[in-house]
C-alpha cells in the first residue's frame, strides 16, 4: 500500500502549540534576568570607575526596546520555529542570499548560544562559591594564541577549578530536564518565574530599607567628562548591558510553539522589557546605596567574588539573609539556562528541516515531540566553554552576535519593508525607522568603542569565514546557489 506525502507529513511528530501569553512573557523574563544582572554589576562599576555607570543600565534599556520593537514586526509576520533563521531568509531572499546570510546566522549561533548558556551556568557556580569558597581555588588557567593571517592573534584563555565542574554538571542536568514534552516545560517555566520574581523583589525591598543616598551617588571627580575614557568605559558598560537585557528575544524561537503568535509574540516581547528595564534599574541603584561602589570595582577588576547581592544582603541582614539570597540567586540563574537552551534547541532544528543545515538536527523525539539532536548538541558545546571566564564568555557572545546576528537584522528589517510592502504584518513597528536605525547605530558604538575591541571581532571573523567556506562547499556539492539552482527542500 501506497502512503500519499499528505499521510507522511501528518504522520510525523510535530511541535505544539502549548504556549500562551502568560507562559510566553514568563520564559522571556527568566532569559532575561537570569544571573547577568546578579553578577555584572561589578564588572560594570570597573568598567567606568564608579556609579555613573549606571548610565549604562539606562541606555541598554532604550536599546532593548528599539531592537525589541524589531523583533516584534518580523515575530509577528514569519511565527515560526527559528526565529532568526527564518527573518533573515526572507529578507535577503530565500533562493539566493537569504540561503547564506540564514545558514551563517545558524553556523555563528552554534557557537553564541552555548557561550550564552555556558555564561549562565557559571555564573549560577560564581555565586555557589559563597557556600563553598574552595570552589574557586583554580587548578590550571592557560592562554592559548594562533596567528591568523591578516587578523592577526586570536587567543583564548581557559581556567580549571572546581566551579567549571559545576557549571559543566549545570547543562547536563538542564538537557536532561528539557528532553521532555513542551507543555510539562510550559508548567515548569511557570514555577521557575516566581522564584525569579520572589528573588528581584526581595533584593529591591532590602535596598529601598537600607538606601544611602550620599553613598549610592558617590560620583568621582571628572565622572561625566565626555572624553574619550568616559565612551571607552561606556562601550564597556553598554556591552555587559546588551548581554543582561538579551532574551527578550526567546520567544520568537519558539514561533510553531506559541498560541496565536500574531498577538503573543509582540505581547511577550514588549512586556517582559518594560518589566525588566524597571525591575534592573531599580534593583541596582539599590544595591549601590547598601554595598559602596569601590568595593564592587575592586571585585570587577578582580574578576572574582563577584556574588555582589550575596554582599548586599550580609551587609544588610547577616549571614544567614546572604545565604538565601545566593540560594535564590542560583535558582534564578538555573531559570536562565533551562530557558536559554529551551529557545535555543529549536533554530538549528528549524534550519535542518528547511533543508539548510545538517539533517541530524531536523530529527523530532517520537514520544515526547521535541528536537533532541539539537539540544543534546547545545548542552555538550555549552559545556566545553564552561571552562573559560565570566568575563570573557560575555565580550565574545555579545561581539560575534552583533556582527552575524542583530546588525543584518534590525537593517533588514528595513529592507524587508522596502521590498514586501505588502506582507502581512499582524504588528508593525512604532515610529518607523527610528527603532531600527538606533538600534543598528548603537550596536555599531558596542562594538569599536571598547578598548581592545578588535579581540573579540577577530573571533567573529573567523566563525564567518569558516561558515562561509562551509556554505559554499554544501552548496557546491549540492547544486544550490550560488553553484546551481536547486531548491533548499531538495535532497534533504
């Protein structure tokens, strides 16, 4: 007996739509918050040598609200499984440029999705060293460098100590928690944002008890001299910024999974911004008026002990408060990761079922409905860069996601109006163009204003080479373009 291609499609496992507003707003708060905020703070004070710093905290919520209101027109229009994938496809063209610029997007996000993960979950054993300070005795730190031609050095330094064993037990318990079905994860995200919640809360209460007004705007001389330090050390900050506002975003991955996305999608997306953006500036400048800002440089500069609320509540309440705090911090940052890997997991499954990267990811779990491969792949590369620092993991995910991610994205949006007029947009940015345009004018500032900023843009220039040379001899081998005409859908 002969199976009609309709009866094959139907008979495939196939993702479900079990995800609404609520769920969908509480999974991008969990991204969002995380364990960044709990634990760059320090790194930020450093950064510009005091609170003004938190000019930083103020800008990166304008830039997540422009870049958001990007990511709501495209979410909105094209609510399917890959988010990015699919945005980029469509608007370079998804028979000729769109095929390179979607599968570079996939190829670049195999390697910034784990460094996104893998910084979750060291930070969650950052703030487990409270507990246990021999946690951050280190047993071998190395750097490594290899010359590249015409970029120059590209080094990486590794540290070994028992933290990264931590962390590295993190994502294997994160990918055994998701190989499950979505709607039980649904459930749980539910869970894991009151904790998230109860956390912020509490931390806020504490400092709006305890504020020192004098101590919290404590500026050192010359603090707004708008020289060139100061945009130096606002490049800095802006970046640490960018990595705590990002998730904001995760919902659009999970486009095939979200309940009338048209709607949600946007919805999700605006609110747990807004929230966010209050909730961390708030939260901060209550921590600088209990903990002065010279202790937290020194830690940032230090690039240890950086469990700076844990700080916070023993100088407000003892001991004991800092230990739960840390316990509900490390809940948080366990929230962080469960939600990144769960968004992640499904862009590179989207890009193998369209026939646009290797075929092992399109493979869906024949019990509980999910794509397997691709988390199981996430989980073991985020556990490899456990073993490279905080710092480190932050500049190079924000560099390389900027470069072959947000930039060709919040301009494409644009060129996606110009081209398709008449699209369906069930969401349609407010103020166009001006979102897009500062969000791509204030990604270009992250990037060459730091000092040493070339280091992470070299790693970002490799990642497209070797992706470009990768494309090209899929594409070759395979008869697409720009070596052939064949479909994507072909010989999967």
């Amino acid at each position: 007996m002969t199976i009609s291609t309709a009866d094959e499609s139907e008979s495939k496992p196939q993702l479900v739509r079990g995800i609404g507003l609520g769920s969908a707003t509480a999974l991008n708060m969990i991204d969002m918050i995380g364990v960044g905020p709990f634990i760059t703070i320090p790194l930020i004070i450093s950064a510009m040598g005091g609170p003004q710093a938190m000019l930083g905290w103020i800008l990166g919520a304008v830039l997540a609200v422009c870049d958001g209101l990007v990511w709501a027109e495209l979410g909105a229009a094209m609510p399917g499984s890959g988010g990015s994938y699919q945005y980029l496809k469509q608007i370079y063209g998804p028979q000729k440029l769109g095929r390179v610029v979607s599968f570079l997007f996939i190829w670049q996000l195999s390697f910034s999705a784990p460094l996104s993960i893998a910084s979750g979950a060291v930070g969650l054993s950052q703030y487990a060293s409270f507990f246990w300070p021999g946690l951050e005795r280190v047993w071998a730190t190395r750097t490594l460098s290899l010359g590249v031609p015409l970029l120059g050095p590209l080094q990486v330094t590794w540290v070994a100590m028992p933290a990264t064993l931590l962390a590295i037990g993190v994502c294997l318990l994160m990918a055994f928690l998701l190989y499950r079905r979505i709607t039980a994860i649904s459930k749980l995200s539910a869970v894991l944002w009151v904790g998230v919640m109860g956390t912020i809360g509490w931390i806020i209460y504490t400092g709006l008890t305890h504020f020192n007004a004098r101590q919290a705007f404590d500026f050192p001389p010359g603090a707004f001299s708008f020289n060139r330090d100061f945009f130096h050390g606002l490049g800095g900050v802006m970046l640490i910024a960018a990595y705590d506002y990002w998730g904001y975003y995760n919902v659009c991955f999970l486009g095939d999974e979200i309940k009338e996305p048209g709607k949600n999608i946007p919805r999700a997306l605006l609110l747990s911004i807004l929230a966010v953006a209050c909730l961390y500036i708030v939260m901060n400048i209550s921590i600088l008026g209990v903990v002065p800002w010279r202790e937290l440089a020194q830690s940032g500069a230090s690039n240890s002990k950086l469990y700076v609320v844990s700080t916070f509540m023993q100088k407000a309440y003892g001991h004991r408060a800092a230990s739960i705090v840390s316990a509900l911090v490390m809940w948080t940052a366990f929230a962080s990761v469960f939600s990144l890997m769960l968004g992640y997991s499904r862009v590179p499954y989207a890009a193998a079922v369209d026939g646009n990267y290797f075929r092992a990811f399109a493979r869906v779990h024949p019990v509980y409905q999910f794509p397997y491969v691709s988390l199981l792949a996430l989980a073991g590369v985020a556990a490899l860069f456990c073993f490279l620092r905080l710092a480190d993991l932050i500049a190079a995910l924000v560099v390389i996601r900027i470069i072959l991610q947000f930039l060709v994205q919040s301009i494409g949006v644009i060129i996606l109006r110009i081209r398709r007029p008449d699209m369906p947009r069930p969401f349609r940015m407010w103020l166009y163009p001006v979102p897009a345009l500062v969000a791509s004018g204030s990604f270009i500032f992250i990037l060459v204003s730091r000092t040493g900023f070339l280091r992470e843009i070299r790693y970002a220039a490799v990642i497209l080479m070797v992706g470009t040379v990768v494309y090209c001899v899929r594409a070759w081998r395979r008869s697409e373009w720009p070596f052939g005409g064949r479909s994507l859908l072909d010989g999967r």
